[in-house]
C-alpha cells in the first residue's frame, strides 16, 4: 500500500484529483466554519484531521492507497460491476451482492430456480446502494438440501458457491474469523467511513451499514448495523456470520443467527 500525506489550507471549496476513483471535495462554511465531504471510498482508504488555524483550516489527510485483488479488479455479475479488495491473503467484493428479483418482506425465499432477495423498506434504491438480504437458505442455494429450518446432508465441504458469481463463494466461519485477525479484531477498519465518526475502512472492506430483515418480515437496524452470513450452520434452525454495529469497535465472528432472517452476503475468492 502507498501512503501519502497531503496539507491543505482550506479556502471555500477544494477540490483533490483522484484520476483512479473519482474525486474527493472538501467544503469549508463561510461562517460557522464547518467542514463537509464527499469521498468516493472505492480503492482508497481516508482519515481526516481537520485544524482551525489562525490561518484558516488546516486539513490533514492520511491517504492509503488499496490494492484490488491482483489480476481482478473488478467483477461483472447479473448486469452489475463489482471492485474487488486485497485484504491480507483473502480476495473480497468490496460491494454487498445484489442478486436476484425483490420480493415482498412478508413472504419468505424459496427454493423454486429464482434468486430472490429483500430490499429494506420494500424499497429498490435501498438494494441498488446497500445489497440485497437474504435467508441462509437462498444464500447457499439449497445445497444439499440446507434450508433455514434443515441442516445441510452430508455437511458442505469445501467452497460453497450459493448465489456468488462463479469463482467466488459465501465465506465460512473460519474465514470470517481470518479477516477479524488481520484487521487486530477491529471493525472499525471494516466500516465505509462516515456513517460514524470511528469508522476507519482501512482494511477497504467497506462494510454499509445496511440493517436486516426480521424472521417476521421486518426491518430493523439501517444505518446501525451490518450482517453478514457465513456458509457454516449451526444446527437446523441457526447459521454463523459476521457482524459489526454503529460506534462499535468489536467485530462479532461468532454470532449465529436465524437462518429465516436476511442479511447481506459479501463473496471471498475461491
């Protein structure tokens, strides 16, 4: 990874190239001196410090360039591009999958040849930005006849594909507990920054936080919590997965959850 550090005397409206990704923009009010940002967190990772300064505000950034999987840098899948990250000896997405025709909150996935997912609030624009949620059981396609209420038999072994692109598959347990150890078990280096104020992504996992769907057809937690399933059940009716919390530190590996539940699924490289 290349580091950068960039000083700026913040006058009005600056604006950084960024030929790779975009741009990012810094706004400084006229009056109350507030500063605003927009940051396209795609392939760069972004910690800010700002300064009131006799001069006018100081900003620093600490600027880390994030490397996309070697040879893959991005995914195209079902009419949709995917950026890929390098985390340590692991090849993630860097998006939430979204898969699959939207169904209503109340009727659950089934196994009938449709990738079904659930979009919070019933609301498509929440899928195209956040990802799709979905049960266990449509995560991992009913392979070998796994459901939210039965056991895979024989048990997965082996990479499960489930509904990710070809070449990629729904992490296990033991993979999940792989990226806690290399981010020292802190999610905040898991987190888009922004969506709190100790969020840190510099891992670029980039995880939203993109709420869940309730066993009842609920929706709960946007913009306080992210879950992700794991291909490892844990008896007929539970599944582990990985999940992390508005102004939480913790990554939470060994959480299980409701297989009739939807969460986001994020692919790992085969």
């Amino acid at each position: 990874m290349k580091k950068i550090l960039i000083i700026l005397i913040l006058i009005g409206t600056v604006q950084i190239s960024k030929a790779q990704t975009g741009s990012i923009i810094i706004t400084k009010g006229n009056n109350a001196g507030t500063i605003t940002r927009q940051i396209d967190s795609i392939g760069f990772s972004t910690i800010w410090n700002f300064t009131n300064t006799s001069t006018g505000w100081t900003s620093t950034i600490n600027y880390t360039k994030l490397a996309p999987c070697p040879g893959t840098p991005t995914v195209y899948y079902a009419g949709q591009t995917y950026h890929t990250v390098q985390i340590g000896s692991q090849c993630w997405l860097v998006e939430n999958l979204n898969v699959g025709t939207m169904i209503d909150s109340m009727q659950d996935q089934t196994n009938n040849g449709v990738i079904e997912k659930y979009c919070y609030g019933d609301d498509p624009a929440n899928c195209a930005t956040y990802g799709g949620l979905y049960q266990w059981g449509e995560a991992v396609q009913y392979k070998n006849g796994a459901t939210n209420t039965d056991s895979a038999n024989p048990a997965f072994s082996g990479n499960v594909q489930g509904i990710c692109p070809s070449g990629w598959h729904i992490p296990t347990l033991n993979e999940f507990d792989t990226l806690a150890v290399i981010v020292n078990l802190d999610g905040n280096a898991l987190k888009v920054i922004g969506q709190d104020n100790i969020s840190t992504d510099t891992s670029g996992f980039s995880a939203l936080l993109a709420g869940y769907r309730d066993g009842g057809g609920y929706f709960y937690g946007f913009g306080g919590y992210a879950g992700f399933w794991s291909s490892t059940g844990d008896g007929a009716g539970y599944a582990y997965g990985m999940d992390l919390a508005y102004h939480g530190k913790r990554v939470y590996v060994y959480y299980y959850g409701v297989k009739a539940y939807g969460y986001n699924v994020r692919c790992v490289k085969d």
